[in-house]
C-alpha cells in the first residue's frame, strides 16, 4: 500500500511539474492593416510561457459587441470559433521551442469584413485574448484577458489606421465614440386655425345655425 502511495504521489508531482502557464504582459491592437490583400486588425500580444516545451501554443481572439454579452456572429465559416459555435473568432499558432519562453510579439489577424458589422460607420467592440496548449479535446487551458475595447471604422478602410494599447496591471480604457450630430428636424408647419368667422356647412351646404355659449350664474 504504501508503495503504491509513493507511486501516486511521485506520479502526480510530475503532472503537476510539466503543468504549462502562461500570462499576458501586454496586447495592443491596429486597426486598418493589410495583411494578403485584405484590409483589418491586426491584434499583438506578449506573454509568457512556460512548462510548454514541443507543445502547440494556440492565441485565440474572440470578439464581442459589449464586455460579457454575446459574442459577433460568424456568417460566413471563414473565422468561427468552431463548428458548434458560430461565434467570430481568430487565432495563432506556434510550437513551443523551451519551457521559459517570453513570447514578445504574437499577432492575430482578422479582416475587418469578417467581423460582419454591417453600417458604414465607427463602431466600439471588444477582444477577449485567450492561450491554450495542444488545442482540442485534449488542450490546456493557460490564460486569458479582459474584454479590450477599440474602435474600427467601417466607412474608411482605407484611411489611416489607429493603435489601442491594454496593460494587464491597469484600469481598462475604453474609447470613445465620435459623437453624432442630430440630423435639422424639419420645421413643422402650424395648422392655420379656422377663422371663427367663417360658417360652418352641412352635408347639403346649409349654413349651420351658430350655438349660442350657456352662462351659468
């Protein structure tokens, strides 16, 4: 008994030595970037990774339309998250070459036309940042960030891009959306009141004859 204790017990201290972690230090994301002729975000994270040697690391990018609601929709089965979930997801892949790596500058693409917003306008979403190891069934959950806000202007992919930075250690700043100017209402144009003056007629075009006003005393 007590030798399969020791067994055990050395058994589990060995899966919980080779156990991966991993931890972000820093994520910034670009918009208006061109990447194979298509125009989008391009998302940068640097982590640091451990324990994961010769194993798949996965960078995962989901995106949101509020921190903590439901997840953009993928219409199109180019960048889902999976066959099951048709939520709009991206991600990058790399095989861990030591157990203590710092992995500076990992990128994560998207086209913006992939997020299937559909007004030609700016819009204020958020990215949620997730590392696994040997994704599937079998993978290991590692890290994740919080709900990043950035703007993206779907009326001038062409224009110049702009940078939104996320540091684990501070407050979330969330950017804001350009105000909208109220479009002029029409002036409304005042009925002109009847003239009292004026009789009024019957179906037949008789004159009515005028009620005399009740005084009450």
């Amino acid at each position: 008994m007590r030798h399969l204790l020791l067994t055990l017990t050395i058994l589990f201290s060995s899966v919980a030595l080779s156990a991966a972690t991993a931890q972000f230090k820093r994520i910034w994301i670009e918009t208006n970037v061109e990447k194979d002729g298509e125009r989008g975000l391009m998302i940068h994270a640097d982590f640091d990774l451990n324990g994961a040697k010769d194993k798949i690391v996965q960078c995962q990018a989901i995106f949101y339309a509020t921190p903590g609601g439901r997840a953009l929709r993928d219409i199109n089965d180019r960048y889902r998250l999976s066959p099951s979930l048709n939520y709009v997801s991206s991600s990058a892949y790399m095989k861990a070459k030591t157990n203590a790596m710092d992995i500076e500058d990992m990128e994560v693409f998207i086209p913006a036309d992939e997020l299937h917003l559909k007004n030609q306008r700016k819009y204020r979403i958020y990215v949620k940042m997730s590392i696994y190891t040997d994704p599937g069934k079998t993978g290991e959950f590692l890290a994740e960030s919080d709900y990043i806000p950035f703007l993206i202007d779907m009326s001038d992919l062409q224009g110049s891009g702009e940078r939104f930075d996320y540091d684990p250690t501070k407050p979330v700043v969330i950017p804001e959306l350009p105000k909208v100017k109220q479009e002029e209402k029409p002036a409304v144009k005042k009925e002109q009141q009847a003239d009292n003056d004026e009789p009024k007629r019957d179906k037949k075009g008789r004159i009515k004859p005028k009620k005399g006003k009740v005084f009450i005393s």
